[in-house]
C-alpha cells in the first residue's frame, strides 16, 4: 500500500519547552487518522508540522515520497484547516473560494462548479456575496472545510473540524469524510471530541505533554480497557477523591467542575466506590455507569482526563 | 448590481480588497493630497517640500506593508498565505509588489500637483516616478521585514522607524552629505535620488540627471525583488 504521509521521530520543539516529541505516523490512502489529546498535549503542533505550515524541529516528515515542505507539488495534494478560521475579511465567501480554487490551479469553470458545490453542501450559499466579516465563528468554520475540499486533496489535515458546527452540519461533514475516504483520501483530525474519533476514525494516536502514550486501531485500543467500567458522578461538594483513588478497584479518578470520573478495573463492582461515599452520598446528585471510551483509556494512561468538562 | 470582481492572483486580491474598504481608499488617497497639496502650492522653498515628500513616500511604504503583514499574522492569514502551492519567495513577492504599486497610485496625484505647479519641468516627472516607485518598493521589503520582528501593528512603527530615519539623514535628505564617505553612502540608499528628483522639480536645483535618478529608481526595484526574496521565508514562515 503507497504511503501518503509518513512521520519518523518528528519533533517540534517551542522556546517554552512545549511541542511535540519523537512521534511517528504513516498515513494511507483512505485511512483516518486522529490525534487525540486534552488542550496543550501537542495535536495541533503537529497537525501543522503535517500541513506543512510549520517546519520539523528534528525528525522527518515525508509527502507522497518527498520531505520538502515547500514543495508547491506536495501542497496542492494537501488541504489544510488549521485551529483559526482565518479568511480575507473584506471579500465575500465566493471571492475567498475563488482565490483559493485558482490559486491551487483549478480552471474557473470547475472552480466555479465546485465553489457552488461545498457552499451548498455548507449552507453558505445564500450567503455567497455576504463579507466574511459578516459571518458567525461557524460559517467561517464551515468555509475553512469547503476551501480545504475544493481542489480534491488527496491528504486532510483538519483541527476541530466539528468545532462551531452545529449537529446537522457535524453529520453532514462525518458523511463528507466517509466518502472521501472511501474515494482514497487519506484524512487526519486533531480532536478530544472521543464520540467522533470513535465513529469516524479507524485509527487514533493519544498524545500527552506532546508524545504518543499509545495508537492503534480503535478496536484494539478498547480492548485495553475492555470489561472495566466508568462511574460518573455529578456531586454538589467536595467528596474524597484520595479515599477513593486508594482502592484497588480503581484504576484512575478525575474531577472536573462538578462532574467526578471514577475508572473501575475490569470486574470491579461500583459499589465498592459507593461504600467510601457512605454517609456522605447526599453530596451526590446524579450517578452514572458506562462502557469506557477512548477517554477512559487516556485517563487509565496518564492519570488525566482527555477532556475538558464542557467538552465532553 | 455588477458582479463582484473575482481574484485568481495575489494581486487582484489585494486590489480587490483595497477597492472595498472604501473608507482606507479615501484615507490613502486624500492623505499625500492633504500634505503634498501646501507643500507644493505654499511659498514654502521647494527644499521643504522635497524633504518632506521624500519622507512621506516612505513613511507610506514601509508602515503600510509592516502593518498589513503583521495584522495579518495575527488573524493567521499569514498561515494561509503560507500553504499556497507556490514558493515563498514567489508569494512575498507577489504581495510586495502589489503593495508598493498601490502605494505608488497614492503618490500619483503629487506627480500631478507638480505638474500643474512646475510646467516647464515636466522631464522630472518620469524620474520622480521611476525613483518613487525603487523607494515604496524598498520600503515595502523593509515593512516586511519589520513586521517578522514584531508582534502587532503598533510595534512595527517603531521597528520600521529606527532603520529609516537615519537612512533618511544620511541620503541627504535634511541636509546635504559634506563628508565624501557620508556622499558615498547617499549613494547607496534609494531616498537620495527620490529627493534628488524632488528637487529637480521643485527647486531646478539636483545633483543629479533624471536619467540618473530613474535608473536609480529601477536598480532600486531589482534589489528589492532580490532582498524580498531573500527575506520571504522569514516573513512568511513566522509565527
């Protein structure tokens, strides 16, 4: 199978030490690949070091066999949207399309076909001739993605895709990507959102503090915390987190605002969990149990969650 | 309604998006009026007018792209620029060179103000226009520059200034270089033939031909080209 994209020791380093470290990754045609990680862990550094908007500090990356990054060859197979939604303020969505259509060699009859094509396929194409400045943070998000599609690149590269998206265009751009995939492009996301990496995504890299704690195959990577068990509990005071992290049942605990994530190994029983809480079980207002996800596992991992409270 | 313009290239980019904030158009264009207009029609000696358009040619050209640039790179548009299927070199270039001719059609209407003053001069127009055009292009190398430095729009004044306002002193433009090393130096900064040219056409009074100060103007271009070509991966790839 050609490789696409392909990673070997590639580090980006910051002057405050932060950055991303040692990591290796190989991207197929057709796969979809996410970085995984909770704010700062590095996913976004490197999905711009994979871009090509930021050069490797050590390490190597190499694009359909090339390392050069400025390789006007290599970013016209690439399509790129990074964390700001970044456009030409002043100039209407169609106008922002149509400079990056052109610029990245379409003819202005298939620009123009496909322009119209993702703004519809957006929802933006009423708001063609509207400035930029005009729009929300979303549609701005949305005319990123449709920029990104509209020269047919063979890598992906997106950060938060779903970021600003309201729930029906989320499903209509997991659909957009399904179908890119099936079609061989090769796709990777920087997200924490676990419930659209493990629905869209075959494989996942989980960063932590800018390394690999692990990466796989999703199937594979929940086996890891196959069996085991997360009891989530809504508490209106502080309970004791220590008293709970000490028993042997537990494999890791998080607290976030009101909101306390308690991972069980694998055959223990929630109410061993609940016994520590005795006496003090008022504080609790609401009490959960669920399948673990790829949270869990970053959680079991690091000792932190992957997540912040209202992302999750 | 007409359709909107649609831009394929840096340029029309730029010219489009310069056309539609109309309120900077006016600024820009009404600005070297304002200046240029007592200036030239006062009983100021032409001197003063000379030294002060030369001074406003390139404080326009090097605060505008400084402060374009390092706008830009703070709303991330930089990053876009950035992964166009096109070198650096040929990007920066593109935008400088747009930035510069903009600039040169606000110093259009001083060419036209001293046409109207000075008729029997009109030689120098070419000269002032060849010799303008070398010094909004090295401005807009250095503007760039300078935006690379710094981490907003108001930072870069500061950095755009410190280099140029010596640079003015020592192209003669306040007072005229005695010492032959400081006449040498004149030599080599594009300013010197801009006020040169200025005073051909205000005062009657240059050191130098037309011919010289726009061929000047012209050697000036080139090495701007060259420099910015030397300076994009700098501007362009900073974060």
């Amino acid at each position: 199978m050609p490789v696409l994209l392909s990673a070997r020791r590639l580090t980006r380093t910051y002057p405050n030490g932060q950055g991303v470290f040692d990591v290796d990754l190989r991207l197929e045609p057709g796969e979809l690949v996410a970085l995984m990680g909770p704010n700062g862990s590095g996913k976004s550094t490197l999905l711009r070091v994979l871009g090509t908007a930021a050069a490797p500090s050590g390490g190597t990356v190499s694009w359909f066999g090339t390392t050069d990054l400025r390789d006007p060859a290599v970013r016209r197979r690439l399509g790129v949207v990074l964390d700001q939604a970044a456009h030409f303020e002043e100039m209407t969505a169609y106008q922002n399309g149509w400079f990056f259509a052109r610029q990245f060699g379409l003819e202005p009859r298939i620009a123009a076909e496909r322009i119209e094509d993702g703004l519809r396929w957006a929802g933006l194409w009423e708001a063609r001739h509207q400035p930029v400045r005009e729009y929300s943070l979303g549609m701005k998000r949305k005319l990123s993605l449709v920029e990104a599609f509209l020269h047919r690149p063979q890598i992906l590269l997106l950060d938060e895709p779903t970021l600003g998206l309201d729930y029906r265009a989320e499903l209509a751009l997991i659909e957009r990507l399904q179908v890119l995939s099936l079609t061989g492009t090769g796709i990777v996301i920087a997200t924490n959102d676990v419930h659209l990496a493990e629905r869209l995504c075959h494989r996942v890299l989980l960063l932590h503090q800018g390394r690999v704690v692990t990466e796989g195959r999703v199937a594979r990577l929940l086996t890891a915390v196959a069996g085991s068990k997360e009891l989530e509990l809504q508490i209106h005071s502080p309970i004791d987190l220590e008293g709970i992290r000490s028993l042997p049942e537990v494999e890791a605990v998080s607290a976030s605002g009101h909101t306390v994530s308690v991972m069980l190994a694998r055959g223990a029983n929630p109410a061993q969990v609940l016994a520590i809480l005795n006496g003090t079980s008022d504080l609790v207002s609401t009490m959960r149990v669920r399948q673990p996800n790829l949270g869990d596992l970053f959680l079991k991992l690091t000792g932190v969650p992957l997540q912040e409270e209202g992302a999750r | 309604m007409s359709p909107p313009a649609l831009p394929a290239s840096i340029w029309q980019r730029e010219l489009i998006e310069f056309e539609q904030r109309r309120r900077a158009l006016v600024v820009k264009l009404l600005f070297p009026l304002l200046i240029a207009l007592p200036l030239i029609y006062s009983r100021a000696a032409g001197v003063y007018a000379a030294m002060a358009l030369t001074m406003l040619t390139a404080t326009v050209g090097a605060l505008g792209s400084g402060a374009v640039l390092s706008r830009e790179r703070a709303i991330g548009l930089n990053v876009r620029y950035r992964l166009l299927p096109r070198r650096p070199a040929a990007v920066l270039l593109e935008r400088v060179a747009a930035g510069a001719a903009i600039d040169l059609v606000q110093m259009l209407v001083v060419l036209v103000l001293i046409a109207f003053r000075q008729p029997t001069r009109l030689a120098w127009l070419p000269a002032i226009l060849l010799a303008a055009a070398g010094v909004l292009a090295a401005c807009n190398v250095l503007g760039a520059w300078a935006s690379s430095l710094t981490r907003s729009p108001g930072e870069v004044m500061l950095a755009v200034l410190l280099p140029l306002l010596p640079a003015l002193y020592l192209s003669g433009v306040f007072t005229a270089p005695a010492a032959p090393l400081l006449a040498a130096i004149s030599r080599l900064l594009p300013f010197t033939y801009l006020h040169d040219a200025l005073l051909g056409a205000l005062t009657g009074r240059p050191q130098l031909t037309p011919w010289a100060d726009a061929a000047a103007g012209i050697v000036f271009l080139a090495v701007s080209a060259a420099l910015t070509g030397l300076l994009a991966r700098r501007v362009l790839e900073r974060d």
